[in-house]
C-alpha cells in the first residue's frame, strides 16, 4: 500500500471482528461501528443486543468452527457454551488489536455513496471512507409468520429472539414452532419445566443430526467426505445417519423436505431423548388458534398457554439504501458473496447462509476484501464476475432450491475456494491487466 486507506466496518461479531483483524494486518485505516457496548455481537450476552440464551452452545464443533489464526484452547469441550465463545471472540479482539478501532453504542442510521462512503450514526456523527465492508449479522431481525394462522389466541405468543431462559414456561403449556436449532433446543427446555408434554409443531421436517457420530463430533465426520460430490456426499452421510439414529419420522416428526445437505439440519443430541420419553411430542403445522386452543392441520387440537415462533430471521440491511440491496437482501448477487456488482467498494462479510460454521467463512472472506482494499489483490474483470455469480446461483438453485439460493455456499468447498481466488487475484496483478483498488472510484456496471 502506497497510502492507508479508511474502511468503514458495520458491525463488531464476528465477521466485524475478522474483518477489522484483516484490514489491520494489510495496513488500513479501519473504524468498526457496533450498536452494543462490547465485541461479539449475537453471542455477546448481556449486552442487551444478544438473543444468547442461557443452554446455548455451538452446534458445530470447535475444530470446525474457530478462526485459523485463534484457534480455541484444546482443552476446551467440543461444543463451547454461548459465554466461552462470547469471551473467545472479545480475547480474539484483545489479541489482534481491534478493540480500539471498534466505536461502540454506534448504531449506524446510513451509509451513502457521493464519491467516497460517508457513514452517519443514529447519533448524528458523520464520517467519510474509501470503502465500506458490511458485517452486521443476519440474525437478529425475528421473521414472525406471514400471513399469521387464522382466529384469536388467548394466550401469550413470543419469538426465540426473545427467549433467555426456561423460567418463562414454568408450569404453562408450551407449543414451540419451528424445526430449527433455536426450536429444538427451546422445546428441550420447556420441557423440564413446563406443563404437560412441549408440542413441537412444524409444517415440514429437517434431518436431525447428533452431535456426535461414531465417537466423534459429526461435522468432523462430514468434513471427512468433503472431496466427494455433494451428491454422493449426501448418499454416504444419509446412510450413516439413519444407521445411527434412525429416521425423524421413527420419532413422530414429519419426513425432512429434503436431502442432507440440501436444507440445513438440526443438530442435537437432546430433542429425539425428550421425544422417546414423551416429554416432547410433534404436531403438523397450525390451522387455526381457537381461544385457548390450537388446532392443527390434521384436525387435532391442544390446549396452549405459550406460542413460541422460533420461525427464523429475515435478513436486513436498514442502512444502505435499496439502489444498493434491492428490495430483498436475501437475493443480493455478490461475487465470490463479498463484492457488491456495481461498486466492489462495498463489500460483505457474513452475508451467506453456510452448510457449517461461520467463523472460518467470515474470516475468509475478510481477508479477500482487505486484500482488495489494500492493493495487494485484483477483482477480474466486471463481465466475468458477474458471469461467476451467475453460475453459482445457477448451481445453488439446483441443489438448494428457491430457499436463499443466493446466500447459500457449501463450507468446506467455498473456504477452499476463497484462497484460490486471492492466488488468482494476486495472479492478474502480477500479469498487469487488472487494476487494484482505488479510493473514491466507482467502477461502471458492466454492459
């Protein structure tokens, strides 16, 4: 770098993190905007901006999860609590320095392009950058049903969002919907303290993966197989999986509306023990409330004092305006899902829906963009990175279908890529035929 350049990082979890390390270790100039009052965000709990809840753990592996250049502490178990991953990302920031470019109680409200990128907090506090990297999460915006079921409830209905510990369903009748992590583990529980069995409602069904395989941790053991097709992949690891646990539907619980790897599983070692002592017990999906009632689609109906909808999150971006996202985040087309299309100035870190953890994804990823940002790395050409991520959202359509394709990467093929792309781009530096960043240049849409 022949000059520091000023980037712009909008948020402090972990993909802020990563990219604040990065963009340091390549010498930028880089301010870390973060609406809580510490570094980690979602796992930050007691930050009052985290939805952690008190039985949270990982659901993938620390081996599989932590960041390259931070690796966990062995003697670790290997599924960390929310509160040891909350102290690993705040030891991460102390470690790499990033604790002091982090500006916290800094929710931002813009950030507008006019030549350079000025960021604008809610506060009012304007500042311009040469570059802007997104890192504000896609989890914290709860996604209530739409359209709601039919009729009026009497009792009370909350989201997982706002769920922290089991005390709130003491002695009432649970029904949590949803057959997501966040859902299973919920119903888990409820289901110590509640009244009655926990119903655990949901319109479709997932695989439900243990949290170990043949003694050891099973992301461990689907890494195994990552040379493989993700077809034949999936054959392999379905029929480990079936020899191990069985089928959801032995247990009660509807058939998975796709292939593994296809639709993300449930990991958890707890849900099918609640089921089998009748702790838990499944329901289809909700026809219609009726009082104090809910009744469901194949005519059965349960007495309900609690609704919980652990229906998922949308994905929002409040500040960039929709010339830059679109009317739907969810479909935003990034190269490489870093690289805004129009203006690779605006970058994104996080904005992907992975078949594993996060951790080594978003690091990844932050490192392509401070390599960008910092010169030391050449985009192709703006026809071809638009052809690329054609053809990935091609390839995630056929296996993923129209459920977020867009964001949908496979981990262990997509973080081997990402370094193949930083060689490729060091490659064409080298070659002279394509231009590093420049601060302040907005390329042109290509034709």
């Amino acid at each position: 770098m022949t000059s520091a350049r000023r980037v712009a990082v909008i948020g402090a979890g972990p993909a802020g993190l990563a990219a604040g390390k990065a963009l340091r270790d390549a010498g930028a100039d880089a301010v870390l905007y973060e609406r809580g009052d510490r570094p980690g965000g979602l796992w930050a709990r007691g930050s009052g901006q985290s939805p952690a809840y008190a039985s949270l753990h990982l659901n993938t592996s620390k081996g599989r999860t932590e960041f390259a250049d931070f690796p966990m502490p062995r003697h670790w178990p290997d599924y960390p609590s929310a509160d040891m991953v909350a102290g690993y990302l705040a030891d991460y920031a102390e470690r790499f320095g990033v604790v002091p470019h982090i500006r916290f109680n800094s929710p931002v409200a813009s950030v507008e392009r006019d030549g350079r990128w000025t960021v604008t907090t809610e506060s009012g506090d304007a500042e311009r950058y040469d570059a802007v990297v997104v890192a504000n999460g896609h989890n914290w915006d709860p996604r209530w049903p739409d359209p709601a079921p039919p009729g009026d409830f009497a009792g009370a209905r909350m989201h997982a969002h706002g769920y922290r510990d089991a005390e709130v369903f003491r002695g009432k009748r649970v029904l949590v919907v949803g057959m997501g992590n966040s859902a299973m583990d919920i119903a888990v529980d409820a289901s110590h303290v509640a009244c009655g069995p926990v119903l655990l409602s949901a319109r479709r069904g997932v695989h439900i993966v243990p949290k170990y395989l043949f003694g050891r941790p099973s992301d461990a053991t689907g890494g195994a197989l990552a040379a493989l097709p993700w077809r034949i992949r999936q054959r392999v690891a379905e029929t480990m999986l079936r020899l191990a646990v069985g089928r959801p539907q032995d247990y009660g619980l509807p058939a998975p509306s796709g292939g593994l790897f296809q639709n993300h599983p449930t990991i958890s070692d707890t849900i099918l023990h609640r089921l089998t002592h009748g702790e838990v017990e499944a329901r289809p999906g909700i026809r219609r409330f009726d009082g104090g009632e809910v009744v469901f689609t194949d005519g059965t109906a349960d007495p309900v004092d609690l609704v919980v909808w652990a229906t998922g999150y949308r994905v929002s971006i409040p500040f960039l305006s929709r010339d830059l996202v679109g009317d739907d985040p969810e479909r935003l087309p990034l190269f490489k899902r870093v690289f805004h299309l129009d203006d690779p100035s605006l970058a994104f870190v996080g904005l992907m829906q992975s078949t594993g953890a996060a951790l080594p994804i978003v690091e990844a990823q932050a490192k392509l963009a401070a390599a960008y940002f910092s010169g030391a790395y050449a985009l192709p050409a703006p026809a071809e990175r638009r052809r690329d991520t054609a053809r990935a959202l091609r390839a995630a359509t056929a296996r993923w279908g129209d459920r977020r394709p867009m964001m949908r990467v496979d981990f262990d093929r997509y973080v081997a890529d990402l370094p193949r792309e930083l060689a490729a781009g060091r490659a064409r530096l080298v070659r002279g035929g394509a231009p590093p960043f420049t601060p302040a240049h907005r390329e042109e849409t290509a034709a």
